[in-house]
C-alpha cells in the first residue's frame, strides 16, 4: 500500500520503450542535465540550471509506472527494492546513455527524477577546474571534501579526480555510493564499487567494510552526520585517502558544519583532527558564460598549508580562513570564489553582475572590477 507498485508484465512496453527512449535521447541531445516525468503532465528537462517544459503530450500514470518498471529491470533492481515509496538507482539506457534515477510517488503517483551522468568522464581542463587540484591524485592519504549545492557538479568532479588517479597509479579504489554512478574502464587502479541498499546496508557499514578491503582511496558519496565523519577522519589518519562531497555554500561553511555534527564537549577534538587530516576542500558554483546560456565552473579551493591548518585548529582563528585563502594562492593554489569571479571578469568570459550574484562579498568584488576597468 503507497509503493511505487509495479508490475513487471505490462501492456504496451514496447511503445513506451520508444516513448523513454525519445524523451531521454533529445533531452541529452539538448543538453539537459535532468529529466522530470510526471503523471498528467508533459516531460520536464533542466537545461543550463532553467526547467523548460518539452513539447509533448502529458504522460499519464500508467506509462509513467511502466517506464520505472524499464528503468528499474535495466538496472538489475530487485523488486525488494522497487516496492518501496522511494528507490534511488543508476541505469544504463542502451543507445542512450547512464541516469542517475529517482522514482518516487507523488499524488499518490509513480513519478521520475533522472539526472544524465557524463561519459566518458570529462578531464579536468573541460570541467575548467583549477589546474591545483590535479596534485591531489598524488595523495597518500587525507581527506578531500567537494563541496557546494545539489546540481554543481560535485559528483562529476569527483569521477574526473578518480579517472586521474585511475591512469597515473596503482590504487584500489573502493566507493560507498547511492547510486553508484559513474563506472570506470580500469587503467593502472582497481575498483570495487559499492551500492548503499544493494551491496551494502548503509554508509557507515559502507565505509566500515572499506577500512577492510585494502583500500587506497574511499570515495563516499556524501558525508552527512557525524557517525558517517568520525569513518571517515578515521580512515584518513589510518593512511588512505578519502573522498566525498558535503552540502556547503564555501570552505568555512564546510568546516562550521563538520565540527557542528559533534556535539560541544567534542568540537575542539574534532577541530584538531580536521586540521591534521584535511587536505583539500573545492567548492563549486556554475555561472553563466557571458553570451552564452553555458554555465562554467567558479571554484573556491583550499589547501592544506601551515596557515590553514592553524586556521581549523583554534575556533578564535576560524574567521580569518578566508584571508588565508586569499594570500595562499601563489604558494599553495588556494583561491576565493570572488577571486576567480575577479578574474572571469577581466577576461571578460562573466559579467559583473552574474559574478556580483555569485560572489561571497558582492560589494567588494564590484569594487575590484570597476578598479581594473570593467564595469
């Protein structure tokens, strides 16, 4: 009662095989990053961070039950797993391409959130992530937060971090994901790619079970909790490198929402193991090309360093992380948001004011522009 409720013989597959099929394919084709498909109304599709309605009739609740039911037998998913109100898996649309899939019921409805995964993973220069973060692939150990909101691209930089290690050393790369998304050709690494609710029950025993594998590198999908932080911190400092993302706007957002998953009495202890154990946060915003309805990455990265390891470690001295950014850039590659948005607006590839609407302090990045000649 209230599941997504399918039956897997229906009536009519094949035209709503065809169906699928011919709103994912222009979709990608578009350009969209994710599709909407709801009962009594028309396919919705996210191009460059806008939903526009696609021109095509309404799909009613029966097709739209019946193209979960696809989704979720291309994808392997038990019906276990498919008779819930909610089931989160990755599908590969032959022809098509990989989605990330949501089904889910609304107005006691099946309906569909599907979000396209890029292949091949793109490089980092496509991505316009700063060239600094390319070391990173040489880690031993650390851990290394991607940070920003839903739809950022953060699970892309990530692979394309992955995909770099993949082919310049012999790692084992074990990732604890919902879904797992993206899949690797293994070049010189190994992977074990684990799936929260398929090959394993949750993150923490996720991760408990990585710690077990001979990991080099752990990717988890997302860090949420303090139970799921003190995993990871603790793999880090037993000597491998974890990697995961986390909803934060910047690097001392990141850092007040990780030490605020514990609770008073432990936050100093947090503090000190963050500043011994952080190697790198990357924080992302997209804006829009000057134009151009493209979106382009902004990129605010903190390296460890001296000064902010000193930084994490003191609450009193928190505040003046984002000075430490500023002034770490030449020796160790750090930079603000508003630095980058500076420098897009000199080289004229952003206006000023999508760089004002994205930019941490909007006054003084104004400020700085109009000093260089651009207004």
């Amino acid at each position: 009662m209230g599941a997504i409720g399918l039956t897997r013989t229906l009536e009519g597959t094949d035209r709503v095989d065809m169906t699928l099929r011919r709103i994912l394919k222009g979709s990608l084709q578009a350009g969209a990053s994710d599709v909407h498909l709801r009962a009594g109304r028309a396919p919705m599709v996210r191009l460059e961070g806008q939903l526009r309605r696609l021109e095509h009739p309404d799909l009613d609740a029966p097709q739209i039950a019946r193209m979960t039911s696809l989704l979720a037998q291309w994808a392997g998913v038990d019906d276990a797993r498919l008779e819930q109100r909610q089931c989160d898996f990755a599908c590969e649309v032959g022809s098509v391409g990989r989605f990330r899939v949501h089904a889910y019921r609304e107005s006691n409805a099946c309906a569909l959130a599907m979000r396209a995964i890029p292949s091949p993973i793109p490089d980092f220069a496509t991505l316009r992530v700063p060239p600094v973060v390319k070391s990173l692939a040489n880690l031993q150990r650390g851990l290394i937060l991607v940070a920003g909101a839903t739809g950022n691209g953060k699970s892309t930089t990530i692979a394309s971090l992955l995909e770099r290690v993949n082919h310049e050393h012999a790692r084992h790369i074990v990732t604890v994901e919902s879904p797992v998304e993206f899949l690797f050709d293994e070049r010189q690494s190994t992977f074990s790619l684990r799936e929260i609710g398929r090959d394993v029950d949750d993150t923490e025993s996720g991760l408990y079970g990585a710690l077990r594998e001979d990991p080099d590198w752990i990717f988890v999908s997302e860090i949420r909790n303090g139970a799921e932080l003190e995993l990871a911190l603790g793999a880090a400092e037993a000597g491998h490198v974890v990697i995961s993302s986390l909803h934060a706007s910047d690097a001392t957002r990141a850092i007040h929402r990780m030490i605020h998953f514990y609770p008073q009495g432990r936050r100093d202890a947090v503090r000190h193991r963050l500043a011994d154990s952080l190697a790198a946060i990357i924080c992302q915003r997209l804006v829009v090309r000057r134009g151009s309805p493209e979106r382009i990455l902004a990129a605010e990265i903190l390296m460890r360093s001296p000064t902010v390891s000193d930084c994490i470690r003191h609450e009193n001295r928190l505040k003046g992380l984002s000075k430490a950014l500023e002034v770490g850039t030449s020796e160790y590659g750090t930079q603000t948001f508003d630095q980058q948005l500076l420098r897009y607006v000199r080289d004229g590839v952003v206006e000023l004011d999508t760089a004002r609407a994205a930019a941490s302090h909007p006054n003084d990045l104004a400020r700085a522009a109009q000093m260089s000649g651009r207004r």
